[in-house]
C-alpha cells in the first residue's frame, strides 16, 4: 500500500491514459485531472439514434473536429437544467459561426435520461448529449465526485472544455454549485 501524498509525472500504463500524473494516497492511487494539452482518453459514450442506443468512442465524437464540451452532475436537476444547459442551446449557432462543429454535454446518466432531456428541453439537432452511464469517461478524465452520501452515486464535476482533434485546448472547471466558469457565454467568449 502506498502512504502519504505523492504527485509524479509518470505515465501509468492505464488503457486510454495518455499523459496523466498519479497521485498516491493512503490505500489508492488516483488519476490526475485531465489538463490542457493532453489528448482525451478512449471512452465509449452512449448516445441516441432513430434506431434506438447507439454507442459513439471519443474517437468517433472528437478527432478531426473542433467540439465544446461540456459536462453537467445530471440531467433534470436543478442548476443543470434551468442553467447550464439552456444557455448551450441559446447560442449553439453563435458558437457554430466561430467554427465548433459539434456542441456535446456528457453526463453520468443513461442514454433514455439523456434524450428525455433533450426532447424535454429543445436541444435535438443542437446539442450532441453523450451519456456517460457508469462514469467510466468521467473517472479516466479525473473528474468525478461522489455523491453516494446524498443517494445520487458518482457524478461529473461541472465543467466546459473546448478540444480541437481530441485535445483539450481550454478547460473551465466549476468549483461549486454555480455556472460561471463554464456557462456557454464564457466558451463563446473564449472562442
């Protein structure tokens, strides 16, 4: 067992870990969170298609294109969904005119939640949702949180990122409740 608190630049030999740092704690070791300039992990996310599930890599999201992501802790609740989302939808072709070819939110929820959601909120055609089920995406990037306590089990931290081509170019973590850093008014201003 590891002791103490140790941050290295190692790369580990994890499955779709590029460039990440470990961060050694008493009984476990941790990925780093993903920063700028490292390329995103292999991930299968589910999305929804005519024909019903239908699973999409993060190659099949990312390479080759200029894509916002951002993430939420779940679709319905509160803050996600009367303010984070709203604001992708509300200026989804402001940011598609400075050159975003797909907008996408990721969330640890199913893919029936996920198209509820969008159904529910106008954002089919406009957002790309890509459901995370069993947060393995979220946890290869570092940024789950646990929130077993509160019945709601392991969730996205709230963030926005822009990748171009599978590598992320600016991130916009959220250090609470709020929508600041990561709101769709920031990304368009950074683009």
């Amino acid at each position: 067992m590891l002791m103490g608190t140790v941050a290295c630049s190692v790369r580990p030999a994890l499955h779709g870990v590029s460039s990440a740092s470990i961060q050694a704690k008493p009984g476990r070791i941790r990925i780093m969170a993903i920063k700028v300039g490292d390329k995103l992990p292999d991930a299968t996310f589910n999305t929804m298609s005519p024909e019903g599930p239908k699973p999409m890599t993060t190659a099949d999201v990312f390479d080759g294109k200029k894509v916002v992501l951002f993430a939420v802790p779940g679709a319905f609740t509160p803050t996600c969904h009367n303010t984070h989302l709203p604001g992708f939808i509300q200026i989804a072709g402001d940011m598609k005119s400075k050159g975003i070819d797909t907008i996408a939110c990721v969330s640890v929820n199913d893919v029936f939640v996920l198209n509820a959601w969008a159904k529910q909120t106008g954002a089919e055609g406009k957002i790309l949702f890509l459901a995370d089920g069993s947060a393995d995406f979220t946890k290869k990037i570092g940024l789950e949180f646990d929130l077993t306590a509160r019945g709601l089990g392991v969730r996205s931290r709230r963030y926005s990122m822009v990748i171009e081509n599978g590598v992320v170019k600016s991130m916009n973590l959220e250090e609470g409740a709020t929508v600041d850093k990561s709101s769709a008014a920031t990304v368009c201003g950074m683009l």
